[in-house]
C-alpha cells in the first residue's frame, strides 16, 4: 500500500478546486482502497458557486472530495471482503458525496480512494480504465430510475432475462444516464424506445432501442404516443430539459403503469408529479445515489455488470474522450463538460 496520497479538494461550497495532500486511506470491512487510475466528470461534479452547491448537497462537509466515478486497481481489500483481491482491476461507485457517507476519504478525484465493495466491478481483460470508467454514476442513476421500487419498480437486468411485452420510454438516451437505461431496461428483457438527436439515432439504436425519436421535434410527443399504440408502457426514465412535461403527456395518452422517474430532483419535478397525480401519472425524483442503500446497487454493479461487460451484453457508453492527465486536469474537465457534450463521458486519467 502506499504511504502518501492526494486529492482534489474544494475547501468549501465557494472555492475552487485545488490540489494537495490526503490522508492515505484504509477500507472498512466491507470496503476496498483502490488506486485510482482514471476518473470521469459529472454535471454534478460541474456545480459550481456557494448557492448551488449547498442547494444540490446541503448536507456536504467541508473540506470535501467530489467525484463518483472510479477506475482502477485494488490496492487493500477490508477484512469482511471475499470477492475481490489486491490487483483486481475494477470500476466503482464513489459515495463520498451521499448523505450517508459524507467522508474525503470515498470522493473520487484523488489517487487512493475507499469504495464499498458491493458498488464495484470486476473489468473484463483487456477492457481500458478510461473506455470503463464512464460506467459507475450512469448505470446507478439509471439503475435506480429504472428498478426501484419507488421509482419505475421494473424487473432487474439478467443473463437470461425474457422478453417481456412491456416497453421503457427512455427520454435523452444519448446522455450518460439515458444510454445506460437503455441497456439495462434491454438487459432486463423491455423493448425501448427512446428519444435523441439525429445524430445519435443510430448510437441509441446500437445500444438497443427499437425507434428512437428527436426530442427537439415538436410533434415528438405524437409520434411516441403512434409508437407505444398497442404496446404497454412499463415507465419512462425521464432526462434533459423539457423531458418531464413530455414524459407525462405521453404516459397519459398510452397504456401502461403511468409512472415517470425523473433524472432531477428538484422542487420543481416535486411540483409537477402532484399536477399529475390526479391524471394517473406517478412521478418520481431518481437520486443515483440510493442504490448504495439498496438491494439495487449490489445486484447491478456485482451481479449484473461484470458477466454483461465481458459477454458484451452492456457496454461503456457513453464514449469516453480522454481530455487530460492528472487530478489538476479535472478543473478543465468540468469547464468543458459545462459547455456541454453530446453522447460523449468527459475522462481524465490519473
Ligand atoms: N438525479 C441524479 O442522481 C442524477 C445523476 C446523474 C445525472 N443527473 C442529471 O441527469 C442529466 C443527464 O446527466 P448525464 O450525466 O447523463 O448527462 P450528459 O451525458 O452530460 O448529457 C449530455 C446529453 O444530454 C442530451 N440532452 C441534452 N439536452 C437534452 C434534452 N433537452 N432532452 C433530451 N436529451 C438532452 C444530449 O443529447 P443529444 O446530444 O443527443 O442532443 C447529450 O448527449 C443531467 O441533468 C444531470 O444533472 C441526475
């Protein structure tokens, strides 16, 4: 193990990020400390001044160590760990931003890093840190949009999932969030639908949706509603800006459970889904972080992924550009990702 470490840290809700040094970490039982190898950034990660960070993470302890998403190697495994050893090269969800943890030590931009053990996966050979490490925030947020009970409740991904007679609308399929709910709604045996823009029509359809519709155009809503007739509609998972209000005139219009998770949970969703209600819409607000305190996160990140990631049945998505080297590199990261992208995971290696 290694004797120095060292993170980004943001002082507090109003500073900027900056490099120093960290204490070197040790696992809990049921944890491991990995030695992290390439990182990638989130919109949340890109949050940025006093009043916005405190609105999205009132909870946060300062100095903090932002990040969620991890690739790296194994360096020392908790005494309750059986099913990964030293060396094991893996990707993981970091929660050292989630209310229950709230701890430098599990935030993702730094060298040496403590997962939860039940949050990560095993890599398949030859699979790249960087192509992986777009993996961990994607697949838990829309892992818990899609499969928890109190927000779609759809049956969980399997080897051999049957196909099912019920679709999964997923609104801004090219996002992170949004092309790893089209995989795993696939994986769970749901035919998808999906919405994106031209240009990655054919991308959202590789990674399994049956039609996939511009959200920009703005009969989109009709031409889903003509795609679900004599379908039934199991949920939406709903991303981007303007996907809520669509998402409830469609469930409104279609058979199906009414039920929309929504990728933000803001009082604004929260003021929408009592609007619904009365139409027989339930929307939901996803939290990507509530896997890790649920039966979800152990089944998609240890069962599911690592079996789906070799056999090609899930993969990274969306494509990883690797813009930089070094945690000093994460600032500009998140510079870009503010700017946007589009189907891309901004990454950087460490
Ligand atoms: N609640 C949570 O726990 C949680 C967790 C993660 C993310 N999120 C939120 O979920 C959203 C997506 O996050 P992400 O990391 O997946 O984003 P991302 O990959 O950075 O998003 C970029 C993608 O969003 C698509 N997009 C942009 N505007 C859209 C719109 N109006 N409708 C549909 N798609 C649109 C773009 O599609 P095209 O290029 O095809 O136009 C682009 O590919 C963000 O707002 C983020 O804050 C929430």
């Amino acid at each position: 193990m290694t004797t120095t470490n060292e993170a980004l840290w943001l002082a507090s809700p109003s500073s900027a990020l900056g490099v120093g040094p960290a204490p070197v970490p040790s696992p809990g039982p049921g944890e491991v400390v990995v030695r992290v190898r390439a990182l990638a950034v989130n919109p949340v990660d890109a949050v940025s001044g006093f009043a916005r960070r405190r609105f999205v993470y009132p909870w946060l302890r300062y100095p903090a160590v932002l990040g969620t998403d991890v690739a790296g190697e194994v360096a020392q495994v908790g005494t309750a760990v059986t099913s990964l050893a030293v060396g094991d090269r893996v990707i993981g969800f970091a929660t050292g931003q989630e209310r229950f943890s709230n701890s430098p030590a599990h935030g993702a931009f730094q060298r040496f890093t403590v997962l939860r053990a039940d949050l990560v996966t095993v890599l398949p050979t030859g699979t790249a840190f960087t192509d992986a490490v777009v993996l961990p925030l994607g697949v838990s947020t829309a892992a818990a949009g899609l499969f928890q009970s109190d927000q779609l409740g759809l049956a969980l991904p399997s080897a051999d999932a049957v196909v099912r007679e019920e679709t999964v609308l997923v609104w801004g399929a090219s996002s992170s969030v949004g092309s790893n709910a089209v995989q795993l709604a696939r994986g769970a045996g749901y035919r998808v639908v999906a919405t994106a823009s031209p240009h990655n029509h054919d991308l959202v359809r590789s990674l399994g949706a049956s039609d996939v519709v511009d959200y920009r155009d703005p009969a989109a809503v009709q031409v889903l509603v003509r795609a679900l007739e004599g379908h039934v509609l199991a949920g939406t998972v709903a991303i981007g800006t303007g996907s809520l209000a669509r998402a409830v005139a469609i469930a409104r219009r279609t058979s199906g459970s009414g039920r929309v998770a929504s990728a933000y949970p803001t009082p604004v969703t929260a003021a929408r889904g009592l609007l619904a209600r009365p139409h027989g819409v339930h929307v939901s607000a996803i939290w990507g972080g509530t896997t890790a305190q649920n039966a979800v996160g152990p089944a998609v990140f240890r069962r599911y992924l690592p079996d789906a990631l070799s056999e090609g049945r899930h993969r990274p998505a969306p494509a990883a550009e690797v813009v930089g080297d070094g945690l000093a590199a994460v600032p500009q990261a998140l510079e870009r990702l503010r700017a946007g992208v589009s189907a891309r995971k901004l990454v950087v290696t460490v």
